[in-house]
C-alpha cells in the first residue's frame, strides 16, 4: 500500500512525498545458498517473512527555489531528500551440519523459524544546492553541491548471522544486531551504508 502526496505550495516550493506500507512472504530466496531453505525436501517449513520484506518505506523530497530578484540571491536552488526506512528480517544460523544433510550453511539453532532476526533501521538526509548563471538567452552555467547523508548517521547493514550454540536452549528468537559485539561475535554489526558524501559539479547548458 503507496500513499503519495505531491504539492506545488508557490511558483518557488513544491513537496513530494512517498509512504508506503508493505509486507513479503516467501519460502525460500534463491539467489544466494545462505537463503535455502532448512530442509529442501519440504520448503513449506520456511514459509516467514522474505528477505526483502520490508514494512515501512518513507520518501520525502522538496524544491524550494529563491523568489528573490536581487543578482546575489536570485536563481539559487535548494533540494533536500529524507530517506526513512524500517529494518529487514535476517536468518539465524548454526554455521555447521547439525542434521547430516551434507549442508551446513542452512540450519537453524533449536526451534528457530526463518527469518526472525530484525535489521536496523535506516534513515539519510540528501541535500543538493545549485546556483544559475545565466549567460545569454537559454544558455547557464550550474554549479552544484550535493551531500548524501548529510549529518553523517551511521546506518549498520550487516549482522553477523551465524550464532554457533547460543540460541540452542533458547524460546526467544526475535533478535537485533548488537552494538557491543564485535563483527565476529554472534548478532555483531558486520558493515554499514555509506558515510556522508559531498560531491560539487559545473555544467553548461546551451
């Protein structure tokens, strides 16, 4: 389910944004053997949540142009992005053959089902400044500066999903990444999205 809203507020501001509420189920993800399933001879077993289920997704842009007439303050062009969305369910692993099917990167400790571990949240703050200056007619020189995750938010991605025994006399597999862990250990933070990134450009039109 999408809800969109799109608003020009003035000749200068207009908003658009995008919300959308959403819920994958599936048995198994075959692009990686990390995602099969437990016991291949009976998938329905592994019916959860998908990989790429992800249930709340929110994107929110604006253009605010100057309105001023004035040759310092006029035709300047400021464009922010926030980017929200929830975490993505991830797979608890033993990291060894515990039934003797001859694969090891599939089995679940004690009675986990697939799938019940929950990824961080993401959120990033864009921005992207521009500056007109016109030559002649239809002909401008731009310059830009664009910042990708502006206040430098960090946004944990890999979890180290292979826990050996620790969940094996567990009941609660309902898990999330750890900040005190280290990569190596059980449900630690193994990587993270990109820092803040500032890019400046020029570009003649004509």
């Amino acid at each position: 389910m999408t809800f969109a809203i799109q608003k020009r507020f003035s000749n200068n501001v207009g908003i658009n944004a995008h919300y959308t509420f959403s819920k994958a189920i599936d048995e198994v993800t075959d692009f990686n053997s990390d995602f099969s399933a437990q016991n291949p001879l009976n998938v329905r077993q592994d019916r959860a949540l998908s990989s790429f289920d992800q249930r709340h997704r929110a994107v929110i842009s604006a253009i605010i142009q100057s309105p001023f007439t004035n040759n310092l303050a006029k035709n300047w062009l400021v464009s922010p992005i926030l980017i929200a969305g929830s975490g993505r369910p991830f797979n608890l692993l033993l990291g060894f053959d515990a039934n003797g099917d001859g694969r090891l990167q599939s089995d679940r400790p004690g009675q986990a089902g697939r799938n019940t571990g929950t990824g961080e949240s993401f959120f990033s703050f864009d921005m992207r400044l521009a500056r007109r200056l016109l030559v002649k007619e239809s002909r401008y020189l731009e310059f830009t500066v664009e910042a990708f995750n502006l206040f430098n938010r960090t946004n944990m991605t890999g979890i180290n999903n292979t826990v050996g025994t620790t969940f094996n006399t567990a009941t609660d597999f309902n898990v999330r990444g750890r900040n005190d862990a280290r990569p190596t250990d059980p449900l630690g933070f193994t990587s993270a999205a990109d820092a803040r990134k500032l890019q400046f450009g020029a570009r003649f039109n004509w």
